[in-house]
C-alpha cells in the first residue's frame, strides 16, 4: 500500500546551496547555530503526531551535535546521512564524493548507534554529469538512495528517471532508490511536497494532491529543513528568485505539518525497505 514519508535534510540555516554569500565549510564552526532547537521543533511536533520520519543528518551537524542524531534516534525515528560537507555532486569528482559520504556515515553510525541505511545528496544534485553517482553510493555501503529529481531544476535534476522507487543494480551491488514524488496537472509534471513548494502551495491544494498520489498507488515523499519552521532565523543575501524559494511562506510550515500529520499516515524509509526485501 502507498504510503507517506516525511523526510528531513538537517543541516542549519547556512546550508542554502550555491550562492556567492554562502559560507564556507571552513566558516561554518563561527556562525551562529540553530539546527539544534529547529531540529527539537520537529521533533516535539511529530511525536505530538505520533510521525516517525527519515531524518538525513549533515554529516558536520552529526560531528557537532552527536546528542542531536543520538536524540532522533531515542526518539523513534531513522537516522540516514546527507553527506558531510554539503557539496553539489556535480561539482566532485568521484573520489572525494566517495569519501563524504562515508566520512559522514560514520559519523552518523557512532553519534546514533544506529546502521545507517540511506543517502540524500545536496540540492538533489545528481545529474547525468555523474554517471558513477549510484555505484559511489552503493560502495559507500549505502542501501537506499533519495537523491532523485525526476525533472528540471535548479540544480540539475534527472528528467526521465523513474518516478517510483526502483532497486538500481550497480557494480557495488543493489541500490533501491526513492525519487522525490511528482504529481501531474494537465499534462505537467509538478512538484507539491517538499521546501518553497510546500510553503508555497496552499494546504487544501496540498491535501488533495496528496491523495491523489497515493490513489495512484504511490508513496509521496515530503521533505523539509529545520530552517523552515525557524522563521527567525538569519538570512544569506540573494536574488528574488532564490529568496522567493528560500524564504516564503516560512510562518506557514508548522501549521500545515500539523494538518498533514492528522490526516495521513507517515512511515519511514527503512520501513519500506523492509518490507520491499521481505
Ligand atoms: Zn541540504
């Protein structure tokens, strides 16, 4: 039965991709932080839900804050990994994307307690510039993936990949990958679950694109920052469109996590994994 997936990237208000004011990995350690109470945010509103998520934790967030990884996991819910350094995929090479990841799998291992499973990339960032993008992801010894934009934007996308999850063979063996979910509107391929579209959407559209996702027999993947229901939280100068994306719609997050949550059912990705290996 298709089901729902709330997923979160955690990483800090900083972590906005590819921009010339963002900081540097070298930066980060002096700025101020705030994942750590935006991420508890969450946390207090899913099990007021009783919502058990997919957290893919930014390996330097784990390294950080290893009682916040150690927490999420106490709490009920997956600790999966976001890479260590935030980087585009398309700007790596195959080698130092590989040690990354691993370097932030490890991280999060010890910090949890916990294997971890799966793998998110930065700004869902693999294109077809990096066609060794699932082997790397697979010999990391990762089981799952959820990296893939089945579409244009703005930092790559795979138009044309599948857009349920598929198991993916690989010289490093199997990689089940769960693309972010798409809905179709007269024709067009459009995004509703996830970041400035989440936001963006009203929730009554929201809703009901929802069940039609699942009606079609397919699982809807949400996904979200802690920064998006932190509506304090400082700002990176950037152009109108990205601060569009990036910043509108902040104060509306909670309240819409909150109708989602009563009203449909959320499971997590090692979950599905689970059952699709049984
Ligand atoms: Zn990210």
């Amino acid at each position: 039965m298709a089901a729902c997936v709330f997923s979160i990237d955690v990483e800090d208000w900083f972590h906005i991709l590819d921009l010339p004011a963002t900081p540097e990995l070298a930066e980060w350690p002096g700025l101020e932080s705030r994942v750590v109470p935006a991420t508890h945010r969450l946390l207090d509103l899913m099990d007021a839900h009783g919502v058990k998520s997919t957290l893919f934790f930014l390996g330097w967030v784990a390294e950080r804050f290893p009682e916040l990884v150690r927490e999420a996991v106490a709490r009920g819910h997956e600790a999966a990994s976001h890479g260590y350094a935030h980087e585009l995929v398309y700007t790596q090479d195959r080698a130092t994307f590989l040690a990354d990841i691993r370097k932030a799998k490890d991280l999060i291992e010890q910090a949890g307690g916990s294997r971890v499973l799966g793998y998110r990339c930065p700004g869902f960032s693999v294109t077809t510039q990096s066609p060794w993008f699932f082997d790397a992801v697979a010999e990391a010894g990762y089981a799952y993936d959820s990296s893939v934009w089945p579409g244009l934007r703005g930092h790559g996308g795979l138009p044309g990949a599948a857009r349920v999850p598929t198991t993916l063979a690989t010289p490093h063996g199997a990689l089940r990958e769960f693309p972010i979910s798409l809905a179709r509107i007269a024709g067009r391929d459009l995004y509703f679950f996830g970041g400035g579209y989440l936001r963006f959407f009203p929730l009554s559209l929201i809703r009901h694109m929802v069940r039609r996702v699942l009606a079609e027999g397919r699982d809807v993947t949400f996904y979200l920052h802690p920064r998006e229901v932190d509506p304090g939280h400082p700002r990176l100068p950037m152009g109108a469109r990205r601060r569009f994306m990036s910043y509108t719609g902040l104060h509306t997050t909670e309240p819409k996590l909150k109708a989602l949550f009563s009203e449909f059912q959320f499971t997590r990705f090692c979950d599905i994994l689970r059952n699709v290996e049984r």
